[in-house]
C-alpha cells in the first residue's frame, strides 16, 4: 500500500486530499512514503561558524520496502530542475521517527538566493527515477528575506564606485558581479565602510567597495559599458549599467601603475605559426648567392659526423643512405645505428659499409634516444647531424650548414624543412625565438645541426622520454649556446600516417615533460633550504577569476599561522593576469607566477611548489573553499613520521561527501571516492582511516618528499598525477596517507574547460604504471565501517575504454537480517558451475539463515543441489541457445525472493528490469578482466563483496553408485576425450588419433576408462577403433550412460584423469584426483583444473595467436589450430609420468 505524502505548510494547515494515481505510478512507487515541508531552517554548513536562518524545504523520503534504500530526488521551482538530492540525513531533521529505518532518510534543502527575491515561486520534490511528484501540488512561496538595496556611484579614474545591502539582513555582505564590455567578469564584496552610509542606517556603513578596473579590459578612446550585478539573482543594480569613454592615457597612466608579475617562459598569446604552404623562396635565393660563392669556402672542412638511427627500415633506408653519399660536401662520416631490427636492415646496410666513412653500430633495441645515444658516442667530427632513416636530405645541405655556421660562429643551426603528409606539402621554417620554441617545436632535428662540444658538456638525448626527444634536446643546446636559422630548405621531411612511427604510437603528453625540464631544475630544489614550518599554499588556474577570489577570500578569512599563498596563472588572458597581479600586490604573503600557456595541473603545481619557500605544500584547487581550522588539522596529521600526506574531507556545495580519500577495488588500478554523496556528518565518513591515496584537490605533503620525486608526473593531463604521485611516495618512503575529517573544504569539481578530455589517456597511464602494485582496500574498508559491496557501476563500456569500478555499498547487518529468501542465478556450464561451488559455500555461511534457490541448467544441477535448499532448472532458446528468460521471470514472480545474486560467467549475468522490480536487493559481479586471474577467484569475489574474508572453501561433491564398475581392473585411468556440443566448445578437443596414441603407450600399466555425456559417444568409439584388439580390450567406456554424480564416482576411482579443458576436467580436480588436461584455445590462467591436493598439470604449447578462446569470430574461422595440433602424444606422456611418479613419492613419505 502506498502512502501519499503530507504538505504542511504550517502546523494549522490540513492535509490536502490524496489524488489518485496511475496503475503505472502505482506500480513504480508503491511502497515510498514522504512528507515535505516549507519554512525558516538553520542550514549549518561543516566549517561555517554559524548557522545560517535561509527558507527552506525539508521532509522524509522513505521506500517502507527497502529501508536500507536512500531515495534520489529533485528540488524543482517553478517547473525548473534546480538540484538534485538524496534523502539520506538524520530522520530527526525531516520530521519523522529516529529510529525508523536505518535512521537516515530525511532531507533538508535551503532555497537558493536567486529566489529569494521577493517575488511569488512555487517549489515541488519529485523522484528522480519515476519523474513522480512527491508534493501533491506545487507549494507557494514569496520571501522579502534577501531583498537588497544598492546604489552605484559612478566611475572616477576608473575606480567603480558604489554600495549594496539586504534589508533585513545587513549583518551579511552583498556579493556583486561586475561586467566590462559583456566579455570580462568580476566578483566583489560590497563590505567596505562608509560614514556617509552608517548616517543614513544602510548596513551599518559596511555595505560599499570600490573596485580597480582592469585596464586590459578596456577599449581606448571609444564606448566602454560597465554592468553591476546582483551575484545571488543576476539582478541589476540600481544605475549599475554605465556607459563611458576611457582615454588612452588614463588607460596607459593605469596600467603603469598595475604591478607586474614573474612571467615563466614568454607573454605570447597565441604560438607563432610552425607549418607554412608557401616557402619565402627571395630569402633562400639570397642565402645561396652568400654562402654558394667561391669566395665563401672554407679553407679546411671540418668533419661532419652524421647519426641514423634505424629499426626494421629495410625497404627504405637506403634511400637516406643515397642523399648522404650525393652531398657536395664529402668530410663526413656517416654512423648508421641499427636498434635491434628483426628484418633486413643489417644485410641492406652492408654493401655501404665499404664506404670507410660509413659504420655500423649494432645495439639492442632500446628506443631512438639510446641508438642516437650509441651513434654520439661514436662520433669523431667537429659537428654533428642528424638523420633519420626515412628522410632526404638536399645536396647542399652540409655544405651550406658548414659555411653558415662557421662564418656566424654559432654553435647550432637549422634550416627549412619540406613536409610531405597526408595533407599535402607544406614548409617549415622561421628566424629563433627560443621562448616560442618553448611553447612548441619549430626546429626538426633533420635540418638541425650543433658543434659536438655541447654533446660532451650538456649530454645526449634523454633516453626516459618515449617522445618529443629532438625537442628536448634542442631546447637544452639552444637555451645554452642559442642557433641561427639558415633560410633555405635543408630536407624532405615524410609525414605520412603509419603505425610504426614513434611520432604516432607514443602518447603526446610527453611534450609537457620536456618543457618541465625547462622551467624546473630538481637537483637545484632538492639543494634549497626552505623556512621550517611555513606552508605555502600552492593554487594553480586557468580564467575563471570569480572562482579564484572567492577561494582566496576564503584561505586568508579562515587560516592562520606562517604561510604563504603562490598562485600559478596557468595560461589565463591578461585581463585576468592583471587583476592576479592586483591581489598579490595587496597582500604581501601571495606570489604570483605566470605562465605564457595552459601547461595543466601538474606543471602548474610544480612550477609554484619550485619558487615556493614553506617546509610544507598545500595544493589546493582555484574552485575550492576553506573552512575554520581547515590548515591546522592537516598540519597535525603530518606531525606523524608514517603519514605522506593528508588531504581534508572535501565536500560539495551541499555538505554531501565528494572525497574521503581514494580507494582501490580488485578489477584495475583505477581508484573511486568510495563514501561519495554521503552525508559529511555520516559515522563512516568520520572514522578515522588510513588511505593509499588521497585528491590533488586539496592534498598537504612535505616539500622536501614532493621534491625528491619531481612532483607531479606531467605525463598525466589534469588527471590521474595526483594517485600516481602518492603511490610513488609510499612505494618510496613507506608509510600512508590520512583524511583528516574535522579539516573541510569545499569543492566546486570539474569547473575548468576541457578537463577530462584526456581521461582515458590518464586512466591507460595509470594501469600501465600501477596494475600490479596498486593495493586493494574497498572491501575492508567497507567491512570496517558496517557495509558491503551489492553491485560495482561502471561509468563507461570496459570493451572500449579504461573504466573506473565504483563500489555500491549496502548495510551489512541490515541485508543479513532481512534477505531471508535468496536467488541465486547460474546458468552456464557444468565446469562454471563447479569452479562456482566453493563460491556458493561461503554464501551459505554469511547468510546461516536463509534459504537459497539456484536457477540453472538441467546438466549442472547435480553439482550444485546439495548446497541449495531449492533449484529451478531453466531451458535455452533452441534457435540462439540463450537463457529462457520469460520462464526465469515467472518462477522469480512466484518466488518472492529478498535477495539476487550473479556470479561471473552465467548467461544472465545482470537483472532484467522485471527481476529489479520483483526483487528488492541485486548482487552483481562487475564481470571484467578474466584473463589475469583464475574463475574460482572470479566466482569468490561474490562472497567477498559481501564481507567473505576466508580462502575458498573445499567441499565434498556427492556421488552416487554405479552398476558394473567394481568389474573394471585396476588400476584404471579415466579418459575425457570431447567436450560440449556447441561449435565453439568443439574447438578445445585434441585429435581422437592422438588420444589413441595415448591409451595405447599407457595400456602397460593401467586400463582406460572413458567417460562422456550423452552424444559424445562416437567420439569414443571413433577413439577405439584407432587401437589394437588387445589394447580395446583393456578398455571400458560409460560415455553417455551416467549422470553427474555417478560420473563423480568413475572419476574418484581413477589413477590419474586425461582429460580435455572440459567440465569433467574440473569435476576429476574436485573430487581431488590427479588430474591432465590438454589446453588449446583457452587459457590455463583461467581455466586450469584446482584440485584441493592432487598434482595438476595442464599440456599446452604457446603459440603467437593464443589464447583466442573469447574471440568467437577468430576461433571458428580457424583451419589449422596449431594450438591443439602442436601438442604431441609424448608431451602428455611425460606429463602423465611425472604425476604417477609424484604419487608414488608421496604415498612412501606416507
């Protein structure tokens, strides 16, 4: 029966009538129960020293069916959604009893600002699933609370004049936008004193500001409009629209006296252009006049030594080759770096080596910086040039460098390039500029040359970067010894698309490392001594200057002690950098760095942490806020030797929780806000907890640690650097990381442009670097406070992207006391089912009460029965073979079941949206990366999720007896020569002659006893007509005669067990038999047989396209399938040898 909620408006007011509902409403709705209220509440924010009396709606959302349920909802005013909610807080704040329920599903919203404007609302609550109206109709309101009055005085020198307040709340400041020429915004407080307005009782006098304009936002000697804002309503106001004319020398005069910040790199706005389509042809016919003439050659050539690195460049080296022996210029020497090439490389190279300028270096591969590396190391001439073995240089080329460079003296130079691409041809090409070289390359190393002499004083290429390593080292010459542009075109570059590149196949992110060498000398940070005790807050942005001040206002209203804020322009326009410039010239503990382009979080944390002072860094995001005390518990949590770092609990707009540290699950290394949305005053939420990783958001560190790692990694682009970076610190140092509960600050998440574009590369990164060694903690955290794991959800599809797993956490002890009934759903195959029992025996022991019924398949039921107290037995679609899900439906509906659970490997692997409404509680395995672990793991994270922390449990399968089977001699080996009738199954038999051969070495010394389900007795027979007389003889066959449990039998008596990867294969294993199995397609990593004692052993060869078993389309299109046919009878002999050999060993120690 469904309750309809109550509106109160006041005590007074009746309950209006109920109206009726929909069958479909019904349906949907039919055990939630509400009650909603409007009027004056105390919204009291963790960290705000007191309550706040706003208008607001506040009630229960209670599902009577589910009380361990929190019910997501939306605030809707005037028929807008305005913010989404759940109605998890205290009971005793929405009206209803403490102790219903689980205690917490109440909710409390205040009306946002912009409607309390005095004019007339209407607010309603709906169900965010449904879309149903919780409020049996809108409810009214109209609030005069934050009505404002406000004046603006004008605009003299280009200081904005003017004053705002609330009626009736003068006590709290007016916050105002401020708007130049529609494109430039600013936020201000109106909370400066004025006597002429303490006169006139408006705010007590503190209700005015003034603000500098910009001079960079304004245009000279032309029409500049200035608007005033309300921030809460948008309103304007009064005479806060203003139009005036700035002269150029007031503009000039203002911007004199705009102090400057330190610029890192160049003021630059935009990258000069790289990428020409026409070349500036006059210049380079002036150029060859000059250094063509007779009268220009040298009097000696120095030598010229040429590095080519190459790898499995066969089919076109030679060409490159080819255009060193047509250069006019003949003092060189040509060093020809082979990087471990698998093709013909070596044997193209080795006519040219009778050229005694041409060498041949040989080195493992490891990359083009170490070749070019191995190439300097070997050369002898006064310059060195590069290049690589898919390029042509022109037949002047060294002459020309050689003349240009020894006339000039320069020490390095470059011409122009000729680019030929899948755009066409283009030309590259410009005089130096190194602060642009900075922002982005215009030099390629092919047309670039340098003295050896900076090689023996600054080193060679980088060999840690996998990118960008000619950029990298043409930054680091050029910054030391410059260059000079020779303007004619020195090669023929090939930009064509092709995988083998480095150019393609690397990750971009590279280039943000290379330009970090050049900003941030680590060696000479690690030597800095820094001033003890002092923490410097470190806030990188990007524009969004609103966000900036406010999070500023915020760190100098609420911290205390010795500290000092950098704030690191990341790229923003000079409007904003101005305006930056302003607040660090008005408060003496706040150093402002700029950078000329976005360079991302990382760089930008590690730019300010480098000119920073403080013995401790604070890292905290331009769209946070802090609250009391914030600093203070941070600093307390480092005061222990074991803690890395500490992190606040960061909240959302709301107080709900958006981190209390990361946590890792068992899937990928990819880590989750685990409490996310959850009440900041929750007890789970406040425990006091150790995490391995916790937000960049707001994270303290010691500066001396965060400098001995070189900070952030930049390979990761506004995402991922802040997890990498604590997993480095603990794997260096040891020790953990902490949430400090009672430090909170709050975060407006995701507010700068473009952020997650690169999400997928991070998260890639991420896997790649940690996989193996990030640690796993959910499930015990989870434990630890009272919850466990129902369902993992999956922000994006894992075939086609890295995904992040975010736990679902229930109440344990509430889910134990009330899941009384319980579905469990396995329809697959008898050796899913059977890798699935220890699984299902663990279930039993967290659940001792309950009463379990598993659905599946006729074939595995008898695996399976003696741990179930009932078992519906499915059927599959003759036309696909699927799951009969209408009859799995209709069995759920009568069975009235609390509880569903969905073990990996099934064909019905999550609920159908009829079992979610049928059943209230759904168990789900996220089903993701079978290859790295075994399936019996897989099917024990079910019980694991649910708290299970016990090794798989070993059970005792039944058997049953079975006619003529004492007649059979032994010893008996016992033999599985097919496998399951579907076409794919069929693929995992070895050769029926192959198994002849088998039973006939093995007659010697044991009969053969051959067991199959129904229609696999012609592979038998098939199998026996391939031996001798006396050999059949000393065989016996039950293939297609027994069942599972009589199966069981056979296999308990047997010796040893041959066996395909089967499912009898796994039953011999668990009925603890030794056990041989022969694996094709499949993977031993997953499906090798687990025997409780017995020795296993799994026959296989590994061939390049193995295992392809879950590639379906690969596996059936296969002819030869080396995998199988690559296994030879004496391969499984030995095997078969070695275990009868253990056996016997082991029963003479017994």
């Amino acid at each position: 029966m469904m309750h309809l909620p109550t509106i109160l408006i006041n005590p007074t007011e009746k309950p209006k009538r109920k109206p009726k509902l929909s069958a479909e409403a019904v349906a949907a709705d039919e055990t939630v129960e509400c009650h909603v209220r409007l009027g004056l509440i105390q919204f009291a924010l963790p960290g705000i020293a007191s309550p706040l009396p706003v208008l607001g709606i506040t009630g229960f959302v209670l599902d009577t069916g589910d009380f361990g349920r929190s019910v997501e909802c939306s605030l809707l005013i005037d028929n807008k959604p305005v913010r989404d909610f759940i109605a998890n807080r205290p009971n005793a704040e929405g009206g209803v009893a403490p102790d219903l329920g689980l205690g917490r599903h109440a909710f409390s919203l205040p009306i946002p600002f912009a409607f309390l404007d005095g004019a007339d609302h209407n607010a309603a609550v709906v169900l965010k699933e449904t879309g149903r109206c919780i409020t049996t109709a809108p409810i009214p309101f109209c609030s005069p609370m934050y009505k404002t009055s406000g004046h603006i005085n004008g605009i003299k020198q280009l200081i904005l004049r003017g004053w705002a307040c609330f009626r009736a709340r003068p006590e709290f400041p007016v916050e105002l936008t401020i708007t130049i020429n529609g494109k430039y915004k600013f936020n201000v407080k109106a909370d400066q004193f004025r006597k002429d307005l303490q006169k006139a009782g408006l705010g007590g006098g503190c209700c005015s500001f003034s603000f500098a304009i910009p001079p960079s936002s304004l245009r000279a000697d032309t029409e500049n409009t200035v608007t005033v804002t309300y921030f809460h309503s948008g309103k304007i106001v009064p005479d806060g629209n203003i139009v005036f004319v700035a002269t150029r020398a007031e503009i000039e005069k203002a911007r004199a006296s705009w102090p400057k910040p330190d610029l890192i790199a160049t003021e630059r706005a935009t990258p000069i252009a790289r990428i020409y389509s026409l070349f500036d042809d006059e210049r380079a016919f002036a150029f060859f006049r000059e250094f063509l003439s007779p009268g220009t050659s040298p009097a000696d050539q120095p030598k010229v030594s040429i590095i080519m690195p190459c790898w499995n460049r066969g089919m076109i080296v030679h060409f490159s080759i080819e255009t060193v022996l047509q250069q006019s210029y003949q003092n060189w020497e040509l060093i020809i770096v082979d990087d471990g090439s698998t093709d013909d490389t070596v044997d193209v190279v080795k006519p040219y080596l009778k050229d005694k300028r041409i060498s041949l270096v040989r080195v493992p591969h490891g990359g083009v910086s170490a070749a070019r590396n191995a190439g300097l190391e070997h050369s002898t001439g006064e310059f060195v040039a590069y290049l690589d073995s898919d390029n042509l240089w022109t037949g002047y080329y060294l002459d020309l460098m050689v003349r240009f460079m020894q006339q000039r003296h320069a020490s390095c130079a470059y011409s122009g390039l000729k680019v030929r691409g899948d755009d066409g041809v283009n030309f590259r090409g410009i005089d130096f500029d190194w602060p642009a070289l900075l922002q982005a390359n215009y030099i390629d190393l092919n047309v670039f040359m340098h003295r050896r002499s900076l090689y023996e004083e600054l080193g060679g290429f980088d060999a840690g970067l996998r990118r960008m390593v000619d950029w990298d080292l043409i930054l680091r010459y050029t910054k030391h010894a410059g260059a000079i542009y020779a303007p004619f075109i020195g090669a023929e570059y090939d930009n064509y698309s092709r995988t083998d590149r480095i150019t393609v196949s690397q990750a971009g992110a590279y280039a943000f490392r290379v330009i970090q060498k050049q900003l941030i000398d680590w060696r000479e940070q690690h030597d800095q001594a820094r001033i003890r005790g002092r923490v410097s807050i470190v806030v990188p942005c990007l524009e969004n200057l609103a966000l900036t001040e406010q999070c500023l206002q915020s760190i100098f209203a609420n911290t205390n002690g010795d500290f000092e804020v950098v704030i690191v322009d990341n790229g923003s326009g000079n409007v904003v950098k101005e305006r930056l410039a302003s607040i660090s010239r008005d408060h003496p503990n706040v150093r402002l760095v700029s950078l000329a382009s976005n360079l991302n979080f990382a760089i930008g944390c590690n730019v300010g942490a480098a000119i920073s002072s403080g013995e401790y860094l604070v890292f905290l995001n331009n769209d946070t806020l802090v609250t009391s005390r914030w600093l203070e518990q941070l600093l307390l949590a480092l005061k222990s030797n074991e803690v890395r770092g500490a992190q606040p609990l960061l909240l959302y707009h709301d107080a709900t929780v958006q981190c209390a540290g990361h946590f890792f699950n068992k899937y990928n290394c990819l880590p989750y806000h685990l409490f996310q949305n959850f009440p900041w005053d929750h007890p789970a939420v406040n425990s006091p907890r150790r995490v391995h990783s916790v937000t960049g958001a707001c994270i303290a560190v010691r500066a001396a640690e965060f400098i001995s790692l070189q900070g952030f990694d930049p390979l990761f682009v506004n995402g991922g650097e802040d997890v990498d970076l604590c997993l480095r610190m603990t794997e260096r140092f040891g020790g953990h990381f902490v949430v400090a509960p009672e430090s909170k600050v709050y975060h407006l998440e995701s507010k700068t442009h473009g952020r997650g574009r690169y999400i997928d590369d991070n998260r890639r990164l991420l896997v790649q670097r940690w996989a193996r060694k990030a640690p796993v903690d959910d499930e015990a955290v989870l434990r630890s406070v009272g919850f466990v794991i129902g369902s993992y959800s999956v922000d994006r599809e894992p075939a086609v992207a890295v995904s992040l797993f975010k736990a679902n956490p229930l109440a344990r002890e509430y889910l134990i006391s009330k899941a009384r009934r319980i579905l469990v759903v396995k329809p697959s195959g008898i050796g899913n089912m059977l890798l699935f029992v220890p699984a299902m025996s663990a279930l039993r022991s967290i659940f001792p009460d309950a009463k379990f019924t598993v659905a599946c398949y006729a074939a595995e039921a008898p695996a399976i029965r003696h741990l179930a107290d009932a078992v519906i037995t499915l059927k599959k679609n003759p036309e696909d073979g699927a799951t009969h899900l209408p009859e799995l439906e209709g069995q759920i509906a009568i069975g009235e079941f609390d509880l569903a659970v969905y073990p990996p490997f099934t064909n019905v692997s999550r609920p159908t949206p009829s079992m979610k409404r049928a059943i209230r509680w759904h168990v789900v395995h996220p089903f993701w990366d079978f290859a790295s672990r075994h399936e019996l793991e897989h099917n024990m994270d079910i019980p694991r999720m649910l708290g299970y922390t016990g090794p798989a449990p070993t059970v005792e399968l039944p058997t049953a007896d079975v006619p003529n089977l004492d007649q059979v001699p032994r010893p008996y080996i016992a033999i599985h020569v097919g496998a399951s009738a579907t076409p794919h199954m069929q693929r995992k038999k070895w050769p029926l002659a192959r198994w002849a051969a088998v039973v006939k070495t093995l007659s010697s010394s044991h009969y053969a006893v051959f067991v199959g389900g129904s229609g696999e007795e012609k592979d038998v027979e098939t199998t026996l007509s391939l031996l001798p007389t006396e050999v059949r003889r000393r065989c016996f066959s039950f293939c297609g005669e027994l069942d599972l449990t009589a199966t069981a039998t056979v296999l308990k008596g047997a010796d040893v067990v041959l066996a395909n990867d089967s499912g009898l294969m796994h039953l011999a294993a668990a009925m603890d038999r030794p056990v041989i199995a022969v694996f094709g397609p499949t993977s031993p990593e997953k499906n090798a047989p687990v025997a409780p004692t017995a020795p296993t052993r799994v026959v296989r060869v590994n061939v390049p396209c193995g295992p392809c078993f879950t590639d379906r389309q690969k596996l059936l299109a296969c002819q030869e399938q080396i995998c199988l046919s690559s296994v030879t009878p004496d391969m499984v002999i030995t095997e078969f040898a070695h275990v009868v050999g253990m056996r016997a060993a082991s029963f003479e120690n017994v």
